[in-house]
C-alpha cells in the first residue's frame, strides 16, 4: 500500500520508492503545515537537518547513542526537566515525545516563534491525542521572560522553562539556545547539523534526526530510570561535550571517505 493516499494532488509514495520514509515525513510536516502546527520556516529548516542527515547515512551514529545515554542521565538527575515543543516536533514525534516527558516526570512546554492565531491550539490538539496531560505555555497564566533577548523568543511559562535546570530542545534556533544557556539552564539539543550555533553551544548536543532519537531515548530512559544515581552521575561526569562534537564531525568525515573510495556503497 503506498502512503499519503488523498485525493488532493500529492503523489502517491510508492513503498519501494528508496527515499519513502523521508518523503512520508515531508509530507507529514506539509500536512500538518495546512492544519497550523507547522510554519513554511520549518519545512526549510527540516530541509536542512535532512541534508545532514546523509552525511551520516541517515543512521544514528555511535557517539550520538552515547549522548543520548548522557542526555538521559542529566534529565533523570535534574530536579525540574522541562522540553521545548515547537511545531516540526509535534508534527514528526507526537507520541515518543509525549512518552519520553513521562517516562522522565519531565514537563511538556509548548514553545513557538511564530505566533499565528490557532497554533498553539492546534499544536496542544496533536499533543493531546498523543497523550499528554499536561502541558504548558498555553498562555492559561501570564508568561514570563527570560533576560538577555528582546524577540518573543524570551516568552516562557513561569511555571516551565523559566524555572527548569534541565530543558531539552529539539530543533532550536542558536539564538534562543544562548539565551537559555545564559539563564543558567543546562541545555540538551538535537540537531543533525553539529556545525549549527544550537549544537556548538549546548551542553549536550545529540547529533540525530528526532524521528529515530526520540524513539531511542525512550527505550534508554526506560532502561536507566532504575539505575543508581551514583551509577548515573558517573554517565554525566564521563560525557565530554567538545570531544563527542569531533568524534561526529570525524565520522562524517570517515563516512564521506569511505563513499570516495567505495562508491557502490551509497
Ligand atoms: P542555528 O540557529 O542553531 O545556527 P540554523 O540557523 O542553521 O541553526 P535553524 O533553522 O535555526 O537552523 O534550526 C533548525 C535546525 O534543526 C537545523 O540545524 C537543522 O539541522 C535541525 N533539524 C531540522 N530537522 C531536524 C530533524 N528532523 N532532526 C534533527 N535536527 C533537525
Ligand atoms: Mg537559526
């Protein structure tokens, strides 16, 4: 059966089309785009993380399953872990998203750039199917501001990010990553680009596609959530930000290599 089968003028995707999942999920972030939750900015900037992700072989990439097991470890050692929602996030991963916050006793914030009227209604919607509970920045109680910025990306729920320790953003703007780093938040971020200012500045970056990171993190968390905390800090005190950034920019280069030398293998 192929996917996307309306009658609105999208192509069908046939199965063994070889790049189907990655149109499957274009045409999700479309789709979703016609319903509010997604912005035509996002489609560009999933444009760009989709370009990354060949040069790691659309996989995820050994040093990047070890910053996951640390991104872990800092969310179940924090004392109030909140993650950002933004549109591609609720488009691409609705339910592990959703099952990640609980398997973490972690906060769910809606947070947006762009701001059109019926958005963070429809994003909610889709976070609701996928089972969430509760969810913040819907603008119930008077948001509040982070210091440093001046754009609305300052807007934060009191009750959220504002007073998180640990906030994990997957898909973030460098701005905004600063911004949260100078409000003394720890920072963890997934982003297929390790060159981007976001990947550069947080303190743990995973280089992945959320659509398989997500998955994984929660199958990780479910395994660490009964580990010792002692056992869980030496996670923490062994991940090294700088050295994990190399050691993906170095299999990338590894990977491209390979394909010069080996061709058939693309
Ligand atoms: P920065 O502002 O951090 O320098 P940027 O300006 O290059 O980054 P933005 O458009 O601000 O990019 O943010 C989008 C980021 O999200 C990009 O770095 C892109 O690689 C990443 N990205 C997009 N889609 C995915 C995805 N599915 N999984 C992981 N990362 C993604
Ligand atoms: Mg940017």
């Amino acid at each position: 059966m192929s996917k996307n089968n309306k009658n609105d003028g999208t192509p069908n995707i046939p199965n063994d089309h070889p790049r189907a999942e990655s149109l499957h999920y274009r045409h999700t972030l479309v789709d979703r785009m016609f319903e509010k939750v997604v912005t035509p900015s996002g489609l560009c900037a999933h444009g760009r993380g989709e370009a990354f992700d060949y040069l790691l072989g659309e996989q995820t990439i050994p040093p990047s399953e070890k910053a996951m097991e640390a991104a872990v470890a800092y969310l179940l050692l924090a004392k109030h872990p909140v993650f950002s929602i933004n549109g591609n996030v609720a488009a691409l991963v609705p339910e592990s998203i959703v099952e990640l916050a609980e398997v973490l006793e972690a906060d769910l914030e809606i947070n947006i750039f762009y701001q059109a009227p019926g958005r963070i209604e429809a994003i909610t919607s889709i976070l609701k199917k996928a089972g969430a509970k509760k969810i913040l920045g819907l603008g119930d109680i008077p948001p509040t501001s982070l210091s440093n910025i001046s754009s609305n990306r300052r807007i934060v729920d009191p009750r959220g990010i504002f007073s998180a320790d640990v906030v994990l953003v997957p898909l973030e703007d460098g701005d905004r990553t600063e911004v949260l780093i100078e409000n003394d938040k720890k920072v963890i971020a997934i982003d297929l680009n390790p060159l981007s200012r976001t990947a550069q500045k947080a303190n743990i970056t995973i280089v992945d596609n959320i659509i398989r990171c997500i998955p994984k993190m929660v199958k990780i968390a479910r395994r660490m959530k009964n580990l010792e905390s002692e056992k869980i800090k030496v996670i923490v005190n062994n991940f090294n930000q700088k050295k994990n950034l190399d050691d993906c920019l170095e299999y990338i280069i590894n990977f491209l290599q390979n394909l010069m030398e080996n061709p058939d293998s693309k």
